[in-house]
C-alpha cells in the first residue's frame, strides 16, 4: 500500500509542481496586465471591466453545461478499466454538445443585441455586449479542455494551454487598448482572442492524436446525468459572484468595485497554493478509489490536508502584510483601499482547496445531485446575506458574504461527503495544526496590525509549534520538498 500510496504522491506532486509553475507564469502575466490598464484606464471603467467579466464567467460555465466535471470524472473511470475508446467517445460526445451549445448561445446573443439594438442608448454599451458574449463563448468551450486535462494530467498541455492564452490575451489587449483606444471592450475583445487561440490550438493537437471517438446518445445521457447537477452549482456560484459584483456596484459605485476587484486581484495569490491542490488531486483520488484502495485513499487524503494546512497558513499572513504595498505595485495609489479586503477574502479563498480535500462524497459516488442541493441551500442564506449587508456595508460586506458562502459550501457538503463515503481524519494532528495557529493570531492582536513583522513573527511562531507538537515532523517536511522537488520536471511522455 505504501508503494502505491507513494506513486501517487509522485503523481500529485509532479502535476501539482507543474500546475503551480505555470500558474506562476499566468500570474506574472495578469499582474503585468494589471499594472498597465488599471492605469490606462479611469478606476470607474476598470470597475465596469469587472462587473463585466464577472458576467462572462457566469455565462461561460452556464454554457459549458457541466461537460467539463463529467468528462473528468467518467474519463478517470474509463481509463483506469483500460477503456480509452469509451473515454474517447465520452469527450468527442461532450465536444459537439458543448459546441452546439455555444454556437446557439452566439446566435441568440448577437441576434438579441441586434433586435433590442434601438432600446440600446449607447453603441459603447452595445459592444460592451459583445464582448461579453465573445469571451463566455471561449470560456466555456475552454472549461472542457481543461477537463481532459486534469483527467489525464496532461501536464505538457496544461502548461501550454494555460500560457498560450494568457499571452495571447495580453498582446491583444494592449494593442486594442493602448493603441486602438477600445478601452473596456478593448479588454474583453483581447481576452477572447487569447481563449479563441488556445481551444484551437488544442483542438489541432487532439485531431493530429486521434483523440476523438464517435457520437453517442448513450453517453451523452450519462454525461448529462451527471453534469446537470454542476451546472446548477456553477450557475448558483457564479451568479453569486455576479451578484455581489452588481450590488457593490449598484448601491455603491463603480470606483468601489474596482477597489474590491484589486483587493481580490491580490487575494488570488493564494491560487499558487491552490490550484496545485484542485488541479491534480480529483483524478488521483478518483483512481484510488475506483481501484478500491479505501486506506491508501484516507492516508493519501490526511497528508494532503496537513500539508495545505501547514504551507498556506503563513501564505495567508504574509499576503495580508503586503497587501498595501503590492496593491500599489500592481496598480497605482488610487486604488490602495482595496487593501481593507484583501484578509476577509483570503479567509474565504482558504476555504476552496479545503472543501476539495474533505468533500469528495458526491464526486466519488456520483450523486452530484445531492451536492447541488446542498449547494442551493448554502447559496440561498448567502444571497439574502449579500442583499442585507453589501447595500450598508460596500465592499467590506461583500468581503463578509465570501466567507459566509465558504464557509456554508464547506459546512454543508462536508456533512453530506461524510455520509456519502465516509473518511476518518487525523483529529489529533490537525487539532496540533489548528493550536499552533493560536498564538500567532494573540500576537496580532496584541499587535493591532498585520504588519510585516507582526506576520514574520506569528509565522515563525506557528512553524516553531508544528514541529515541536509534531504537527508535522521534520522527516515528514523533508520527504515532501524532496519529493516535490524531484517532480518538477513535465512528464514528456503524455
């Protein structure tokens, strides 16, 4: 079992490594992005921009129709049976469906922009529209590759997919803002291009590799059975997000809203942490599973969780430190009070790789169904939340009902994972992890601030306590840099 326990943790760390790289690179870009129109544009356009790409992403998983999480899940089932022309059916299946989704999407869209275009008051308003259409259009058709990505752990073209765009997307913009003076439909226009450019390019590499199956009723239904479900969720999600963007937008301003958007820019420096741990561990977990390693699957799922504990603990602290200052450097003074939110939303970031790492019920059992339901109710008591507290309290509410929806989605679908399949965790050794948090967090109050080296001490006292209380042992952190340093090399085979 260890053995086995160990190739997977192979696995993990080497997609993780990869996964984590490449979105170093994404990230570099975005903030160089960042740096040059938060600048080039006034802060109320810049929050138009983010009321109007939180739109797009809401459009773009709604389209997507949740292939994606499908094709995941059962590719994973097939493949580990040796049934690759299944699995290859299942995607060729959900890549028309998906397409002929969009496609009417794009019809209906531009056909509705055309029909109303004399109750439009402005043309900027009318390609503002476009634009949105254009980039959901992309997204969502992305959103599917990524899911045979994941579920293959295609790492070469995880990188690759991942850069391709965002530099493309960067090169567009630039020149559709900065030389042809499109501004906000300049950026939306931009970001499509950089979508459009890596589904094709994607697209050619899966014909030359004779990727596709057939056509299949059969499987389709099986996809839709399991992905309808998801598209609620991400539709509910989504439109929470919308929501919150609107209402700060609506009762406050659209300077306000860019000020949260900087704020969450900042905040998602965290994904460096995250998206190693959502990117590579659905698949490895899926595979323990349907190979009926239930002890191999709860060892792996315990290390996984005290490691995340442990390294994103002081990531959250030294972020909140730096927020001022980064704030400033990827953008400009203007928008320096977006650093009051950057604490509450790390806090509700904390929570996303958590829920993966502890909720897989649903995912393994393939009752999507109840998650949605679990989902619909945690989505409910947040949107009466958001409409309570955002139009009195701005972008500090909105903060607020992040962490209100986190911690509910946590909540709820870790009751309903653990009855679904239940995991037993190491209670002692987290509880190690969660006391050695304590004292640092005493120092920061005491404090009053979360200054650089109010952070610098409190982690320093935390990573001090993990080892003495055995948190953590010294040989166990060893093995882990050992081995991901060892994995970082993509696997050229795939």
């Amino acid at each position: 079992m260890k053995n086995g326990l160990a190739q997977y943790g192979s696995q993990l760390a080497q997609f993780s490594s990869i996964a984590v790289i490449t979105r170093l690179v994404v990230l570099v870009e975005a903030f160089i992005a960042l740096k040059i129109f938060t600048n080039l544009l006034s802060v109320s356009e810049y929050g138009l921009y983010e009321l109007s790409y939180s739109l797009a992403i809401m459009i773009s998983f709604i389209s997507s129709g949740g292939f994606p999480q499908s094709i995941n899940r059962y590719i994973i089932r097939f493949d580990s049976r040796n049934k690759t022309k299944v699995a290859n059916d299942l995607f060729y299946t959900a890549l028309i469906t998906v397409f002929l989704i969009n496609f009417a999407l794009l019809i209906f869209l531009f056909g509705s922009f055309y029909a109303n275009l004399e109750l439009i008051d402005s043309p900027n308003y009318f390609t503002l529209l476009i634009g949105i259409g254009l980039l959901a259009v992309f997204m969502g058709s992305n959103h599917l590759l990524i899911g045979l990505v994941r579920a293959r752990q295609l790492v070469k073209w995880y990188a690759i997919l991942f850069v391709l765009k965002a530099f493309i997307g960067l090169v567009l913009e630039i020149i559709l803002v900065f030389f042809l003076k499109f501004q906000v439909f300049g950026m939306l226009l931009g970001l499509s291009g950089g979508e459009a450019c890596g589904f094709f390019l994607f697209f050619i590499w899966l014909f030359r590799e004779r990727a596709f199956g057939h056509f299949s009723k059969h499987r389709l239904m099986e996809l839709l059975k399991f992905g309808l479900p998801l598209t609620i969720s991400q539709a509910i999600g989504t439109s929470i997000n919308f929501l919150i963007a609107f209402l700060i937008f609506s009762y406050a301003s659209s300077e306000e809203l860019a000020y949260f958007a900087l704020g969450n820019s900042v905040s998602s420096l965290i994904n460096i942490l995250i998206i190693g741990i959502t990117t590579a561990y659905n698949p490895i977990i899926g595979k323990l599973y349907e190979q009926g390693l239930k002890d191999s699957l709860t060892s792996f799922t315990n290390i996984v969780l005290r490691f995340y504990l442990v390294l994103s603990i002081p990531f959250i602290l030294f972020l909140t430190s730096l927020a001022p200052i980064l704030i400033v450097l990827f953008s400009n003074e203007n928008y320096l009070p977006g650093a009051v939110v950057v604490p509450y939303i790390l806090i509700s970031l904390f929570f996303t790789p958590l829920t993966t790492i502890t909720t897989q019920g649903g995912f393994l059992k393939y009752r999507m169904d109840l998650v949605t339901i679990v989902y619909a109710i945690a989505a409910g008591i947040t949107i009466l939340f958001a409409f309570l507290i955002i139009p009195i309290y701005g972008i500090i509410g909105a903060s607020i009902v992040l962490i209100i929806q986190a911690v509910l989605h946590f909540i709820f679908k870790f009751a309903l994972s653990q009855y679904l399949y239940k995991i037993e965790f190491e209670i002692r050794r987290l509880g190690k992890i969660i006391i050695a948090i304590v004292p640092g967090v005493l120092l920061l109050l005491f404090l009053n601030s979360v200054s650089l080296f109010g952070a610098f001490c409190a982690i320093l006292i935390f990573i001090f306590l993990i080892f003495f209380l055995k948190g953590l042992t010294i040989s166990e952190f060893k093995s882990a840099v050992g081995l991901l340093l060892s994995q970082t090399k993509v696997n050229r085979t795939r």
